[in-house]
C-alpha cells in the first residue's frame, strides 16, 4: 500500500463512549475475524455506524495494512462508489470506469479491513465492488453497513437490535440498562446538572420504552430534556454541593 493511503485516518483516534453493545463489539469482532465478509444489518438509527466504528477501534493492530473506514451516505452515484473507495484508500484514479481494476490490483495481497458505510442505496454497486474485491484481494476484509443484506453468496450477517431496556423502574436497575445509560449521558452533556433519581426514573424509562431502545430517537428526546424536562415539567437536578 502506498505512503500516501498509510497516512490516511482508520477510523477517529478518539470514539465517544459506547452505551449498552459490549456484547455486540464482541460477536461482531469474533465474525470478522473469522470471516472476510460481514454486514451489519439494521433499521436506520439503530446504531450501525458507531458499532463498526467501536468494531474497527479495537481491531486496528489486528490488520497489518491497517482500517479504512468509506462513508458511503453522502454518495448519490452509484457508479461512483469505486471511485470513492479508491481514494478513501489513497489509490489515485482517473476514470472511475476503470477504478475497480486498480483497487482490487493495489489491494492484491494487502491484509486490510476495509469499512463500507451506509450502503443500502447503492447494493448493487457495492456488491459489484466487494464481489471483485473477494476475487482479487480475497486477504481484504469487508465489513458493510446497510439498512438490507447484500446477497452476496459468502456474507455473514449480524442483525443489531435495540439498546436494552431496563426491566425494573428503579434508578440502579435502570442505570444498567444501555438505553437509560444512552439516554441520560445525552441530557447531561447538555445539562450536566441532570441526575437519574428516584423522582425522574419513571419518566426515563417511559420516554427509552415508547422509543423502543432506538439509539438516535433517545438522542434526539434527550437533547429536548434540559428545555422540557423528562415529564415536561422543569428538569430535577442534583442538589449543588
């Protein structure tokens, strides 16, 4: 691999903490490990992205040729979903027509984890990509986020559910739960006054079950919370020391 993508960013240097998937990061590890083709399969907000990228974290001594994450949202062309492989991997291209050949060429031999994001509006794209990508690089390791399967003949699929919701209506019991841990670490970064009580517990939970444990659905209710508070009413906040 050349000078150039070596200098390339993996995946941030500094990840925001993960509530509720350490079991997730583990299964999802062991696949890819033992697979050279895994996709992550879920509804939009569920999580996909920040899993792989806790995933590819903790994986990145374990490629000699490192990670590459490719953000894949923002593309409205599938023909250029190559193209944009190529430079997330400092591969230089001119034609995207002929960008394929040239990734899988450069990538021939590299022991690489290579991370497709967002991929279910252009499957059949990223499919053409990852078939000649196992063809021709079969040491590549693709991990792939997408709202559907690929379809591919050798994917391995790993289905992300919801962040777990507490069973008890208790502040202990529920700070355990990874959708009340979400859920209150998102209030307090906009208001670190904010403390999970016995007076607001309920209100919590009612709020992360009518959300189904959704990642971004809590970030999103949460981020209203310093405004509404959790019952609609003024927040409770911790006495100040």
């Amino acid at each position: 691999m050349s000078a150039e993508s070596a200098a390339l960013p993996a995946v941030p240097s500094e990840l925001p903490a993960l509530y509720g998937r350490s079991e997730d990061v583990a299964a999802l590890r062991e696949l890819i490990r033992h697979h050279a083709l895994v996709t992550v399969v879920g509804p939009a907000g569920i999580g996909k992205t920040r899993l792989a990228q806790a995933v590819a974290h903790e994986l990145r001594d374990a490629f000699a040729d490192g990670v590459r994450l490719v953000e894949l949202a923002p593309l409205a062309d599938a023909d250029l979903v190559a193209a944009t492989v190529a430079r997330a991997l400092g591969i230089a291209v001119g034609d995207p027509r002929t960008a394929l050949d040239i990734t899988v060429r450069a990538l021939a031999g590299q022991r690489l984890l290579l991370i497709l994001d967002n991929c279910e509006h252009l499957l059949e794209a990223v499919d053409r990509a990852v078939a000649a990508l196992r063809k021709g690089s079969p040491t590549v390791h693709v991990l792939s986020t997408s709202q559907e399967l690929l379809r591919h003949a050798d994917e391995h699929v790993y289905r992300l559910g919801p962040l777990g919701l507490p069973a008890e209506v208790t502040a202990i019991r529920a700070s355990e739960s990874g959708a009340v841990q979400l859920f209150v670490a998102r209030v307090q970064a906009a208001d670190p006054r904010f403390q999970l009580s016995e007076g607001n517990v309920g209100a919590v939970v009612d709020i992360c079950r009518r959300l189904d444990g959704i990642p971004l659905a809590l970030e999103l209710a949460a981020a209203r919370v310093p405004l509404l508070g959790a019952q609609g009413e003024p927040v409770s906040h911790a006495p100040a020391p």
